[in-house]
C-alpha cells in the first residue's frame, strides 16, 4: 500500500508552476507516516534528497518538506524551494523568497 501511495504521488508531479496534487495521502495511518518520514529521513541525510522529498510529500511532513526546500535553496533553485515552503506552511522561510520573486516582476513590468 505504501509503495503504491509513493508512485501514485509521483505519477501526479509536475514540473515547473503546475501543481497537481500535494495533499498528504489520507490513507496512511500515523504509524505508517512515522514509518514513512524516518525512512525519508534517512535518506535525506544520505543525500537522495528527490526520494526523500516524494516521502515528505506522501506524508506532508513540514519538517521534513522544509529541509528539501533548504537543499534545493542551497542548489539555487528558488521556485522549487518556494513551493515546498509553502506547502511545509512555513512562512517565515516563503516570506522573503516570494519578495525577491515579486521584485523580478516588478522590475520586469517598469522594463
């Protein structure tokens, strides 16, 4: 069950602005979930970041969601790290990346 709630989360991601779903999976017991985000994780910290990051969408863990958006931040990859942010509610960290974003449209609009 767990395996088919990964691909069926994975199946639905998107690349770029479109967002499909990231509803954690409600079929999933606590103890499934706790499960789930040690196995993430783990394999956060042993660098599979995109695995982990299906984990933490599956489960909706915001902790979890918000170390993959450090990592992707760290990458430079602002819109990815965004989304994750918002998704993790966490927005202290969403908060200056959606200034920076409304910067660079605003100075693409005075252009």
């Amino acid at each position: 069950m767990i395996k088919k709630a990964l691909e069926e989360i994975e199946a639905k991601q998107t690349v770029g602005f479109i967002k499909v779903s990231e509803k954690p999976v409600l079929a999933l017991s606590d103890e499934q979930k706790v499960m789930l985000n040690r196995r993430g994780n783990v394999l956060f910290n042993e660098g599979s970041v995109e695995d982990a990051r299906r984990i933490f969408l599956t489960t909706g863990y915001s902790d979890g969601l918000t170390r993959v958006g450090d990592a992707y931040l760290a990458k430079k990859q602002e819109l990815d790290a965004l989304k994750l942010y918002l998704l993790a509610h966490n927005q202290r960290k969403a908060g200056p990346l959606i200034e920076k974003l409304a910067q660079v449209i605003s100075n693409i609009i005075k252009n």
